[in-house]
C-alpha cells in the first residue's frame, strides 16, 4: 500500500507505454513528464496540439523516451475514433501497460436550472463516457500486457456532491462508480487493475478556476502528487484495484 515515504525508482516505468489524456495542461501535463522522465514512452492525448508539441519537446530535451502526440476532441469522439486510436497505438508503439485518465470538461458553477442538456452531454462525455469508451477499445491491448494499469482522476465534490456543481459533480461521482465495477469485472484478470485518485486542493489550473478566491498556499504543488500518481501506474501497485485514493489524506 501507498505510503507517503513512497520514492520510485528512476526506471520505474522502463520500457512501459502509458497513454495520458489531458496531457496539455494541469496535472495531466505534470504526470506525462513524470512518466517520461521515470522511463516510460508516453502517448500526449489532448486538443490543443500547439501545447501537446511543446510538451512533445520538453520531454525529447529531458533525454527521456520519445513520446506519442495523440490529438483527439473527447467531447466528440465515438466509437470509430476509439479504435482507431487502438490501431494507432498497435501501430506506434504495439503495446500499452497503461492509461491515466485525466481530461477534464468544467464551464463554471451555476444552478441546475441554469444546466443546459448539451452542457450536461458534454459534460458527461468528456468526463465519464471517454474513460469508458477509451478503456474498453483499449482492453485488447492491456490484456496481454504483463501488468497493466487504469487510472482516473476525480475532482473531490465527485465524492462530496453539492450545490451548484451539477453535471461536473455528478459526472465525476459517476466515474467513481464506474472504477468500481470495472475493478470487480476484471477480479479475474490479475493483470489488470484499476483505481480512483482525488487530488484535492492542488495548485492546477482547474482548481483555480473552480476555488478563485483560494490562496495558492491552500493548495498542495502539483509535483507532490507525482509521486502517488507513479505508484499507481507502475508495478509497485499491483494487486491494488477498485481503491479511492485521496491525495489530501495521504500526503498531508
């Protein structure tokens, strides 16, 4: 179990594929560096390609492994654009060990009664529906992985649903539930596992966006969260699955 004395080793992700969505930005960003730099060939899925390619080389410039650019609009994706993301990464890399979930949709807090259908869809496809539909396309090639990994990240009212946090609280109290029985479904694949990280207060970019009148000093540095995303990802955790793991708790 994750402790927070917890150091990986430098090559803790060698030869280790993990794609990461929400790689331009926020902790997305932060974890897909840390991956590259602890070894790993890293797949930067996001919208915005300016912002991939100039991660892109910041992680080429570390001397890490080359990365994968995977642009791709999660709000919308379908089916076909999932598999062909299988056969892309087949192609590119003819392998995956590992996914971390980390896109994110937020507009801003309002009433329910202020929620449009099309605000909650979207809402609910980038944060719910692509952990799914990207997951299930990409099971054939975590399966034969010797040991594979599923991460996501979930904002806090996800566990703590309140007032005015509408689709983005109930679509990310969703996504705990769909960890959950994703991790009993697959009890029979021991190299597969599954887990929930809740990052908390951390100095992100979403969370000044969503707590603008928090101090910076309220909030834990991104980087401290890095050493709990690598645990999950990597071999250190395996046998580790359907677990919450609440980042505040642990690291404060």
């Amino acid at each position: 179990m994750y402790t927070p004395d917890y150091h990986p080793s430098p090559d803790l992700l060698a030869q280790r594929v993990i794609l990461v969505t929400g790689a331009s930005a926020g902790l997305g960003r932060e974890a897909a560096f840390e991956f590259a730099r602890h070894g790993a060939c890293v797949i930067l899925h996001g919208r915005n390609i300016d912002r991939l390619e100039k991660l892109y080389d910041e992680i080429v410039g570390s001397g890490a492994p080359e990365p994968i650019i995977l642009p791709l609009d999660l709000a919308k994706a379908g089916e076909h654009d999932f598999s062909n993301v299988e056969q892309a990464i087949r192609a590119q890399a003819g392998r995956l060990d590992g996914i971390l979930h980390s896109a994110v949709h937020f507009t801003h807090l309002t009433e329910l009664a202020n929620e449009s259908l099309d605000h909650w869809l979207v809402s609910l496809r980038v944060n719910l529906a692509a952990a799914h539909g990207l997951t299930r396309a990409l099971v054939p090639l975590l399966r034969v992985a010797p040991d594979a990994s599923v991460v996501a990240t979930a904002e806090m009212h996800g566990l703590a649903p309140a007032a005015f946090w509408g689709a983005f609280a109930a679509s990310q109290g969703a996504l705990r539930n769909w960890v959950t029985i994703q991790a009993q479904e697959w009890t029979s694949h021991p190299n597969l596992r599954v887990n929930l990280l809740v990052p908390g207060p951390v100095d992100s970019p979403l969370r000044a966006r969503t707590h603008p009148g928090e101090t910076r000093e309220a909030r834990l540095p991104m980087a401290a969260l890095m050493p709990l995303y690598l645990y999950l990802i990597g071999p250190d955790s395996r046998g580790v699955s359907g677990q919450v793991f609440e980042a505040q708790r642990l690291l404060r």
